[in-house]
C-alpha cells in the first residue's frame, strides 16, 4: 500500500487539513456575504459583484464538504468507544456548544443586524432580554443562525446510533465489507450522486431555511452526505481508490463545471442532477488529493485542528462586530473588505486562543479537557559532589 494511504490509528491527517481548510473557507465566504448583493445580516452599501461568481461556487461547495468530513470523523471516533460512550460524547461537543453558542454567541449577530436596519435601539443589555421571550428569529431573537450545522448534526449523530451499534456486529460488520468491496470497485463511488441528486428533485419545492422543521431538502442532503461519509470513513480500501482515480475525477468534475457554468438552466431534472453530480465529484477528488498528498500531521496542523471548532463557533459573530464597526470609516469596499477579513480573522484567533487555556470555557466550544503538562524529569547531577566534613 503506498505510504499515503496507511491509516492513521486514531486521526486522519487528511481529514484534519481538510476540516482546517473548510472552516477558514467559510470564514472567508461569510465575510463575502457582507459585500455582495445577497441578503445578509449586515452590509456594506457598494456591493461588489465581482466577488459573487467565485461564492456561487463556494456555497455549493463548503457545507457538504464539512458535512462530509464530519461523516468520516464518526466513523474514527468510534474505532476506541462504544455506541454509548460515542452519544454521550456527542452531546458533550455538540449539542451544548450548540446551547451555549444559542444564549451567548448568537444574540449578538441579532443585535448587530437590527442596530443596521434601524429596527432596534438601545444598548446590548436592552436588547439581550428578548432572547429569553424564546421567540424564532426573524419575528423574534431566539436563534442558532451559523449554528444550524451543529444542530444538524447532532441530530444525525443521535438518529445513527441504532445504524452504528447495528454496524459493529459481526453481521452488521459483514455488510460494511461488502459496501466496501462495491465502492471500492471501478466508478460505483461517484455514482452516489443519484442519490443526492433524487432528493433534491423531490423536496424542490422546499426551499433551505436551516430551521429543521419546514426543511426537508437541506435535511435530507445534509443527512446523505453525512452518511457517505461515515461509510467512506470505514473503508479504507475506498480511499485507495479515490486517491488513484483522483485525476480522473478530477478531469470530468471540470467538463460538469464547464457544463453547468453558463447563466442558463438545463431542462428539468438535468439542473439538479447537473449541481449533485459537480458537488459530488468535486467532494471525491478533493478527499483523493489530500489522501494522496497529506501523509503525515504536523504540530500546526494538530494547533489548527484544535481551534476549528471553537473558530467556527466565534467566527461569524465576529464578522458582523467588526464588520459593522468598520462601516464608519470612510473606506473603499474592496479596502474594507480585506479590513474585516484580517481582523476578523485575527480576533477570532485570538478568542479562540483564549478559549483554549481557560478550563471553565473549552467545554462550551466543543474541547475536551485540557491535558495535564508531564513533569520535567529531575535533573541529576552527572559529577559527584564532594562530601564536606564539618571542623
């Protein structure tokens, strides 16, 4: 087997570089949202247009390849626990980073929009009451906005336990070889594409609104790709064949592009198949590329996958605080943009960085613990010191 493509015991170096790289591209397309011409919660009064060919791609793109690797990292996570432990864990990293960010890091992305929109005035501590009056955003200010993927995804980690207990039996163990043997053979894994895109063409008429109840399409999409990662995660005889096969794929991921890129619909079902089947390749060449390529981790790498999670957490809110806090200077929007891009980023960091060495607060983003430093060994003294005789 190439070097590669060994397995790492517990992490997938690819996987963490891959996480990484998907969160700072959504931080960066958040930030574009600021100053294109589409709704957002805040924005800059000259939008540039230029920026939103490059972000049409990268909406198609970012969310299901985070959902994708979150896929792949259940099946990791339970390579050392059992179904339990794994649930427990889950509502540990998820669902409470998921209640905390809904009370603390939300609200102020509420406040910050209704300040812009001259819906609300007054001070933070005036406003910060109505979320408890627990009404749904937009009529009121209880929300999880950015957060809805946690949300999603603790559902879909909840609804599989029954699939992951069943999946560690020895019959349930059976199946997974066999899945494995068929995705692993010629172009059986690109063809899940159908899938993805069958449920689109059903649930077209639901349009995303990331608030559960009234969206089944993004659900079930969301749920899909979650899965197929999951099942990418525990055959590693399929990541063998993405990386070989990863050039091809990514030839015919360029022909799609070519063919969906131009501004005119393909007859129905052809637009929805067309767009599943763009993500879809592009989401395999992607996982074969840095399976091929990223061989080892890196102590920055080990850093940065730390701080993902916490940095997607912060990362929109305070996006909207500096955005809007640089909304006063006279500032041109390209200038303005790179402005709200490095600091942003910058003060993100920096929270999470905080985060990070503050015990009480690393539960509330989602980290584990921080580990106990090793003690230095003692130093011993390699000459013999000389016995001094009292007179």
């Amino acid at each position: 087997m190439h070097p590669a493509l060994q397995p790492a015991p517990d992490r997938h170096a690819d996987i963490d570089w891959l996480r990484v790289v998907a969160i700072l591209l959504l931080h960066l397309f958040h930030t574009g949202m600021m100053f294109n011409s589409w709704g957002w919660h805040l924005k800059n009064p000259e939008p540039l247009q230029a920026l939103e060919p490059p972000m049409e791609v990268l909406h198609l793109l970012r969310m299901p390849l985070l959902m994708l690797v979150a896929g792949a990292g259940t099946a990791l996570a339970l390579r050392h626990r059992g179904v339990g432990r794994f649930a427990w864990d889950r509502i540990k990293r998820l669902l409470w980073p998921l209640v905390f960010g809904m009370f603390v890091i939300v609200p102020p992305q509420i406040y910050i929009e209704r300040l812009h929109s001259g819906a609300f005035q007054g001070s933070y501590l005036d406003f910060y009451p109505s979320v408890f009056q627990f009404v749904a955003y937009p009529q009121g200010s209880f929300s999880w906005h950015h957060l809805w993927f946690v949300a999603y995804l603790f559902l879909y980690c909840m609804l599989a336990l029954p699939l992951f207990a069943g999946l560690g039996t020895a019959r349930g163990q059976a199946l997974l070889g066999r899945i494995e043997a068929v995705l692993a053979r010629g172009w059986s894994a690109w063809l899940l594409f159908l899938p993805l895109g069958l449920g689109r063409i059903l649930l077209r008429r639901f349009p995303e609104t990331h608030a559960l109840l009234d969206d089944p399409n993004t659900f079930l999409f969301y749920g899909q790709l979650f899965l197929f990662g999951h099942l990418l995660g525990r055959g590693p005889r399929i990541w063998e064949h993405l990386a070989a096969r990863r050039r091809a794929s990514l030839a015919i991921s360029v022909a799609i592009f070519a063919l969906m890129a131009p501004p005119f619909e393909l007859p129905f079902p052809f637009e929805h198949l067309g767009v599943s089947a763009f993500v879809w390749f592009v989401l395999l060449t992607v996982l074969g590329y840095a399976r091929a390529h990223i061989t080892t981790s890196k102590p920055w790498l080990a850093y940065a996958q730390e701080l993902s999670y916490p940095f997607y957490i912060f990362h929109q809110t305070v996006i909207l605080l500096v955005g809007y806090a640089l909304l006063k200077p006279e500032l041109g929007p390209w200038t303005r943009f790179a402005a709200v891009l490095t600091v942003s980023f910058l003060l993100t960091w920096a929270l999470c960085e905080a985060v990070k060495h503050v015990g009480w607060l690393r539960p509330c983003f989602g980290l584990g613990p921080r580990k106990p430093r090793p003690e230095a060994p003692a130093v011993l003294d390699p000459q013999p010191r000389a016995v001094e005789h009292g007179g």
